[in-house]
C-alpha cells in the first residue's frame, strides 16, 4: 500500500497535490510520503512483535536524513554498509547502538570509527576482516561486537545482479566454514560473538526463499548460540513490493486496488517465519530497506518533447538515468502515470531521458496515455535505490527531493547548483 492515488483527476501524495510541489521545486523531484513510510514500518514491526526483533532499516535503499528521521522516530534500528551511511544516521538523530554494519571492504578508519560510535554489531564478510576488527579493537582498547554473514548457498531467484546469498557471490561466509570461523573469531581477544547474519537477495516476492534458509541456518545459530552465547540472528532484508500493479494485481486500476494479490506481505512473512524462529529464543534482527521506502517515493518528470519517428513514439522527459537509473541497469519496471489523469486511446512509448546513451529509459512500448510538452510523468516504485544511485554523469545536477506529510510539504534536499559539480574540482598550475 502506498499514499500516491488520483483525488479529481490529479495525482495526490496523501492530501497534497503533485502538481503543487512541481510548481514549488520545479523537475526532475523525489516526493516521499511520510505516512507510508511509517505504515510500512509499523507493518512489519507489528507482524514480527511476537519476537523480540529488531528492525534495522538498510540506509542504502534511501538515505536522506528525513527518511532516516521518520524511521528513528518509529524505533527503527539501521543497516549501514560506510563511514557516510553510520554518519548520516548520527546526523539524522539515529540511535549508532542499533547500527549493524555490513559490507565486504569496511576499512580501518570505517572500523575505528564505528567501533568509538558503539554500534550493535559488525557483520563480518571474510576471515581478513575477524583479523582487522579484532587489531583494530585492540589498539583503540576496545571489544567489538560480531556477527558473522552465513552464505546459505540459496538461489533466491531474483535479478542477477541482487542475488546475493549463492558461493557466486561476494557475501558471507560459506555455510560450511561457519563453525571453523566461530571457533578462530572466539579466540581472538578484542571480539565479542553477538550474533549470526544471513541475507539472501533482494526483492524476493516469495516467502519460500527465506522459509528455506532459515530452515537451513537456524540450527546452526541455535548452535552457535549455546557455545558462544549469542544473542542475536539475523534475517537480512530483501522483502519484495509490487513494481508493476496490473501484474501484480490483475488490476491496472492500482489506485483502486488496495490489495495486490501476489505481494509478499508483512503478515505473509511473519506467518511463516515466526513460528520457526520463535523456539531459538534468539533476538531476531530484520534488514528491510526496499519494503519500507520502495512504494514510498515517486519521480515526477516534465515532457520536454515528443518524438515521433515513424516506427516510435518517444517521450522525451527531464528525469534520465542518472536520476534513476533501475531500468538502466538492472531492466527494471516502473510504473509511469500522469500527474492529470486523461482519457483517449493509448500510445505505445518509449519514455528516454535526454542522456547520450541508449539505455537511458524508463520504459519501452508501453501504452501511456498521450502527452505533450509541458505535461508531467511521474515514475512510482522510486523511493528505494533511486535517488541514491543518482549521479552527476552528463554534468547533470542532483535532483531536488520532497517528504510529504498530511498537508504539509518540506524540500528534505534542494537541487544541487550546477556549479557544486565541479566544485571540487581543479586545474593543476601547469596548464595555467
Ligand atoms: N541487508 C543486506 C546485507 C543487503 O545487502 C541489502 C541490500 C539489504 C539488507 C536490503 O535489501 P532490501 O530489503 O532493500 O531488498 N540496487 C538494487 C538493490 C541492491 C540491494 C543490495 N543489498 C535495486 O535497485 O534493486
């Protein structure tokens, strides 16, 4: 469920009207609801309160200090994978002691910061990096407190390039070597064992995946959990949402549907893996970052021009790749509706940024209802992994973004000025 719907015809996020916001922050605009941000959250804190759970919302999927904010303010824990991601969450008011900190290159100067913050655990990716933490932790005289990532060897079956918990991968520790790895990390002074990690793949819309490599690695924390005295196991993130409603649905009316039919829901989830993760006794952490930002932002876009060719009809808007780049990279579907809702036939399109490449789009040969210059898109799904993955590429500036609460609208990040590009930038005195 998400607060994007059409009130007379015009695209409301919860009771503010798009359109306004365009005219205030002008495009390419990231607009977030508030309240569905704090829905999904509370969804899934709801669901998993049977256990005693942590949810630790993953910083990379939308890291702007309102968002981090707004979850802080629910309770939220935080997955962090940098120096930046821990500092922003200290920045937006974050609590650092419930930071878990995940990622396959952590570096010293990331370590000894994140160490001197107190955050909850390190989830450790590799046997170099149980040796660095624990140096680390001794020169600064501290314990740092572990968990290691267990690659379960489970195909999630999701996109190639978010596939994560397979020995393909670069994540964890192969579900073999587990025991072994526990065994060194309990010798080695400066860490302290707290917990076990997983995290299989990203935008799983089946509970089966994660049914399995709980089922698979729960006996092995249980295990842990009495030689090491562990306190903690967790789940990682990954939960899907529905990208493309009249798939998903059966209904193209997405507005009107409340309920999709083949969405992973928090109840779905909780209903199969509490009652297997319940008996372990354990703390029971959850790493959703898509699930709880994805559906909660939009990209709204003017249409510079339209082009037709004669075999195509391209819409030509002022969003590109560099703003959201998903269908870039990984294919991927973004719904694309109108801020004015029109009726009339539909145009099968292709709707391109104005970047040099052809990758540059947000959809091919879909039918949109017809539009002209001036008129605006907005592409829904794009609160997780959007702006985030934005760049600077064709010296393009970042664009502005917009939280939404109730009535009220705040600018959470101007447009960046085009001379803050290169502002870092210099030309050395010999070409002076
Ligand atoms: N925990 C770990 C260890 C992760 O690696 C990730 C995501 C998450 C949690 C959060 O996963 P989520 O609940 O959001 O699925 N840029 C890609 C997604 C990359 C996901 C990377 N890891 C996309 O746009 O689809």
């Amino acid at each position: 469920m998400h607060d994007f719907h059409y009130v007379g015809g015009r695209l409301h996020c919860e009771r503010v009207a798009i359109e306004s916001l365009v005219n205030k922050f002008g495009t390419p605009l990231y607009v977030y609801s508030q309240h569905t941000l704090t829905d999904h959250f509370q969804k899934l804190d709801i669901a998993l309160a049977p256990l005693n759970h942590l949810v630790c919302f993953a910083v990379k999927a939308n890291s702007n200090l309102a968002v981090i904010r707004t979850l802080a303010n629910q309770g939220s824990g935080f997955d962090i994978v940098s120096e930046g991601e821990l500092r922003r969450v200290i920045a937006a008011g974050g609590d650092p002691r419930k930071c878990v900190f995940a990622g396959v290159g952590k570096t010293e100067a990331e370590i000894e910061f994140a160490l001197r913050q107190g955050i909850y655990s390190f989830n450790i990716e590799s046997e170099p990096e149980l040796a660095r933490i624990n140096r680390v932790a001794a020169r600064l005289k501290k314990t740092a407190p572990i968990a290691v990532r267990v690659n379960p060897n489970i195909d999630a079956h999701t996109h190639a390039k978010i596939t994560t918990g397979t020995y393909e991968n670069k994540f964890g520790i192969a579900f073999e070597q587990i025991e072994r790895v526990y065994a060194r990390a309990s010798r080695l002074k400066n860490l302290r064992l707290r917990g076990l990690q997983m995290h299989i793949g990203s935008q799983l819309t089946e509970v089966k995946p994660f049914e399995q490599a709980v089922k698979k690695i729960l006996p092995l924390a249980a295990k842990l959990a009495d030689k090491y005295d562990l306190e903690f196991f967790s789940v990682g993130g990954g939960l899907g949402i529905v990208y493309n409603p009249a798939l998903d649905s059966g209904s193209p009316e997405w507005w009107q549907t409340p309920v999709a039919k083949k969405i992973l829901t928090p109840a779905t989830y909780a209903a199969t893996l509490v009652p297997l993760l319940q008996p372990a006794g354990l703390r029971i952490l959850i790493e959703p970052g898509r699930f709880i930002v994805g559906n909660a932002g939009i990209l709204v876009t003017r249409v510079e021009f339209v082009k037709r060719t004669g075999r195509k009809n391209f819409v030509i808007v002022d969003a590109a790749m560099n703003d959201l780049i998903r269908p870039a990279f990984y294919d991927s579907y973004h719904e694309i509706v109108p801020l004015r809702r029109k009726g009339g036939a539909m145009t099968e399109s292709d709707v391109v940024g104005p970047i040099c490449e052809s990758g540059d789009f947000f959809c091919k040969n879909r039918p949109l209802a017809k539009v002209g210059e001036g008129d605006h898109l907005a592409l829904l799904s794009a609160g997780a992994y959007g702006f985030v993955m934005a760049s600077n590429y064709n010296s393009r500036g970042l664009a502005a973004e917009v939280l939404v609460n109730g009535n009220r609208a705040a600018s959470v990040r101007e447009r960046q000025p085009l001379a803050e590009i290169w502002k870092s930038e210099s030309v050395p005195a010999w070409l002076k």
